[in-house]
C-alpha cells in the first residue's frame, strides 16, 4: 500500500449531499477547521442523483487540489466516478449511515477529525482501486440475487428496531427462501465456468457494514484485482458458519471444539479476478447499493490504483 505525502493544500472544494447535514451546523464546523488552517474553501451543493460526478469534475477542471464530500456512500461514489483517473485526491467528511467506505479505509468519521487529515502541514494520500461495469465506476461491490429482496426485506419497522442488523437478518431470510439461478461466468476472458447460487457478488471492497463482517478477510481494496463470489443455497446451520468465516472466526472455531463444523467453501465459491462476465438465462437485474442499474449480461473488471484518497 503506497502512500504520498504532500505540502497542506491551498484550495479545497467541498461536495454536500445536503440530506444529512440538517442535524449538525457543517457549515461553521467547515468554515472553523478550514480557515484555522489558512485552507481557501468552496462548496458545491448536490440536488439529484449525477450530480456529485460532475460537481467533482467541475471542481477540478478550477483548479481544486483536493475534492471532499459530506454524504452517504452514494454520494462518495458519485465524486469518485468524477475523480477516477485524475491526480486530485478525494477527502471522506462522513454524513452518512452506513459510510462504507470510510469504514473500509479506516478513515475516521466524525466530520472534525476529518477535517483535520488535510489541516497540518502534510497530508497523505493513498490510491486505491475501482471496478468498473460497462462505464460505470464501483468502489464497494456491485451484485445479483438475494440482494434486491435483501433490501425489500429490511422495512423500515426491522431497521428501527434492529439497525445494520435488519439487513442481516433480511439475508438470512432470503437465503432460505430465494431459488437458486445458473450463472455463466467468464473469467479473465480465458476460464468458463457454470454455476448455481443464489447471489453472485462482484467486491472491490470486503466491508459489509455490520460489526466486524466482511465478505472475506482476504478482499482488498489495493490488490488490483476483484473478488468474485457466488453464494449458495443454504440451511441454518451453514448460514453460522458463513457467518463465522465472514467474521473471521472459523479458526477459532475450529481450534475451540472438537465437534466438526460445515465448511464454509460449500456454501461460498471465492474466485479473485482482472475480470469477469456475468451471464444468466433468463436475465436478472445487477444492483450497486441497492440500486438496480442493469441487468446480465455483462463485464466487469477492474482499474487499479484509480482514484487517490485522504487518508
């Protein structure tokens, strides 16, 4: 993982989803850090759903030297499809619930200390990778299957009462219910393979956003390459071990009790690739974060070292 260090920047932009920011003054809290700091700042407000990609591109183009945005994670996404494969860096203000990817960089998210990653007199930075599908940029995963029914079956009643937890107990729910369909995958443009599960995942990033979950502790971010998953049809007992090695406790698992568990690998195939084509008959819809944006067939691969970020 290649860091850069550089000189504290003069002119900064800032990207504001403006949903979250009713419940703290973000203004005074940007305009105390910034200016304490002698840091020249503007802001750019977003009101529908592009407008943070081309924002950040506008931002470059005057001469920005680094890009933060204040929003959930699909507004992060947003400034980082503008920011792929240029030399500005993106800073991470927080705002949102789930901020995945701060979690995954192990960024801080309470909005002042972010700010202060760039108010010394150095700050650093550190490229990481994206998966793009079609022209469509990706930092966290993009995913066919259970999740759409994942995302219906977290009602608002289940998130009040169980918080990131309503979307595990969701899965939980879907995986026992939801059939299994047949996918042609195509990896690295070379290995043909068919396959049935319930959800093929495509990662970039292994943070799933509910306590120490990942979708495996060996996805990342900065290995140029993508995780390619296919998740299987499976009963109660299969779905605690998936859950063990996703927490990465199957080893302690195995080392603490005699009794043997299920193996994981028979519920999860794991494939790490430069690409990969997604095919099913019939076609099913592909999702980026609950959004649904296409439907197979199609390619995914990745770029690495695509975008520069804060850190």
């Amino acid at each position: 993982m290649s860091q850069t260090v550089q000189p504290k920047p003069e002119r900064v932009q800032v990207i504001v989803n403006p949903a979250p920011s009713r419940r703290i003054p973000l203004l005074a809290i940007l305009n105390q850090a910034f200016r304490d700091a002698g840091i020249y700042w503007d802001i750019s407000i977003t009101h529908g759903t592009g407008d943070g990609s081309s924002l950040a591109r506008e931002a470059v183009e005057n001469g920005a030297e680094v890009v933060a945005v204040y929003g959930g994670d699909g507004t992060v996404m947003e400034v980082a499809s503008g920011l792929i494969g240029t030399d500005v860096p993106m800073l991470i203000l927080g705002g949102g619930t789930g901020n995945l990817v701060a979690s995954e960089l192990r960024l801080p998210t309470q909005l002042e200390r972010a700010c202060d990653l760039i108010c010394g007199e150095e700050y650093t930075t550190r490229h990481i990778d994206a998966g793009m599908m079609g022209d469509r940029p990706f930092l966290l995963r993009i995913g066919c299957g259970i999740e759409v029914g994942v995302v219906q079956e977290a009602t608002r009643e289940l998130k009040n009462q169980f918080g990131k937890w309503a979307y595990v107990f969701a899965g939980i729910k879907m995986l026992q219910e939801t059939p299994e369909a047949n996918y042609q995958l195509t990896i690295d443009g070379e290995e043909s393979i068919s396959v049935s599960g319930v959800a093929c995942v495509v990662a970039n990033a292994g943070t799933v956003g509910v306590g120490r979950l990942t979708l495996a502790p060996s996805v990342d971010v900065n290995d140029g390459r993508l995780d390619l998953f296919i998740l299987k049809k499976a009963n109660i007992e299969g779905i605690v071990q998936l859950a063990s090695k996703m927490m990465g406790l199957d080893n302690i698992r195995r080392e603490d009790t005699e009794q043997a568990a299920l193996d994981a690998s028979q519920l999860v195939s794991h494939w790490s690739v430069d690409t990969v084509e997604i095919d099913t008959d019939p076609p099913i819809d592909i999702q980026v974060d609950g959004d649904v944006v296409a439907s197979t067939p199609q390619l995914i691969r990745v770029v690495p070292e695509a975008l520069r970020v804060v850190v």
